[in-house]
C-alpha cells in the first residue's frame, strides 16, 4: 500500500457564496487532515452538459475530470432545491459520467450527504444523488445517510459547528477510506 496520504475531493452542489454545503465540506477537510488530504473542488465554471463534447470538453470540464481522476475517493454535498438535487450538481455529474464506458467517476469510491435549513435535510435531494451515481456507475459508500436538517443553525462564520454531526461524517469518510483501501488492495492484486 502507497505511503502517500488518500486524496479526496469534495464536490459542493452549490453556488452560492455563504452555501452550508460548501462550508460543511471545509469543515470535514479540516477535521479529516491527518486521515487524508482533502480538496474543495468549486463547480462555479463548469459550463451546461452538451454531449456534442463529450470528448472533446471545454478546459473547465478536462479540469473537473483530472480532478476525479486524480482523487482516490470523492464526497458529494447537495442541497435540495424543489424536492430534488441542485441543477448545478446534477449537470457537473452529467460531464463527469462521460465519455460514457470511461469516465473517471465510474467505480470510484463515493460519500453523499445533504444538508438543508429544513428539517428533511435534503434526503429527497439525495435519493436522486444516489440514483444518479448508481446510472454512472459510482461505488457508493453504503451507510446510514449524512442529512444534515437545519443547517443554519449548524454552520456559524462558514464552518461546522456541530460536534455530533461533524463526527457522524468523519466515521462516514472513515468507511469511505476503507472502501478505497480495499479497492486499491484489489487492484494490486489483479496487477
């Protein structure tokens, strides 16, 4: 097994400046330091899907790719705008899960989690994440959801300051990482 740290790369489906997704992802960066190295990756210049480029994508989107690709493990945040997950996060798995049979997202070790001012805390929201990553082919990380229900009440100065939620999620990414390293072991093994 390599000594290099796991590289994670955490996807916020929000635009918004003072987003509580954005912010809980910052906060699990921090916390998850001595585990793993952990990047924000921001979706703010990811143009609209159009398959015309699937393989040839705009540099914002060869970017995004790389970025997967590069990362050992992925953690999705979403919201939930209208009963569902945001447009921006949808859109940004849509250039992910292409060129279709080779994308980068395909069998990569996957967290979700949603979080929201109200008291569902996005779940619907990520009942479409999690259908989405199984059309894509994602290996999804099977545990008790991350659904983070008041969410303004959690994320003061843009930061996490729940203890207990912050917890839930770091024995989250902890399955999460065992996941990779058993993937990785796998690999090793075929290799």
């Amino acid at each position: 097994m390599s000594t290099q740290p796991l590289r994670l790369l955490g996807i916020s489906g929000s635009l918004r400046a003072g987003s509580f997704n954005t912010a809980i992802l910052h906060s699990l960066a921090e916390a998850v330091d001595q585990e793993a190295k952990m990047l924000v990756y921001p979706l703010n210049d990811i143009p609209l899907y159009n398959s015309d480029h699937d393989h040839t994508p705009p540099a914002a989107v060869q970017d995004f790719r790389q970025a997967i690709a590069y990362a050992d493990g992925i953690i999705l945040a979403t919201p939930e705008y209208n009963y569902g997950m945001s447009g921006v996060l949808k859109n940004a798995l849509d250039w992910a899960s292409r060129p279709y049979g080779s994308a980068s997202l395909k069998g990569k070790p996957t967290l979700t989690l949603s979080s929201s001012p109200a008291a569902t805390g996005g779940v619907r929201a990520q009942a479409q994440l999690t259908e989405t990553l199984m059309g894509i082919g994602a290996y999804i990380t099977i545990r008790p959801q991350i659904v983070i229900s008041s969410a303004h009440e959690r994320v003061k100065d843009g930061r996490l300051v729940d203890t207990d939620t912050l917890d839930f999620m770091l024995e989250a990414v902890r399955h999460l990482i065992a996941n990779i390293e058993e993937r990785q072991d796998n690999l090793a093994k075929v290799a």
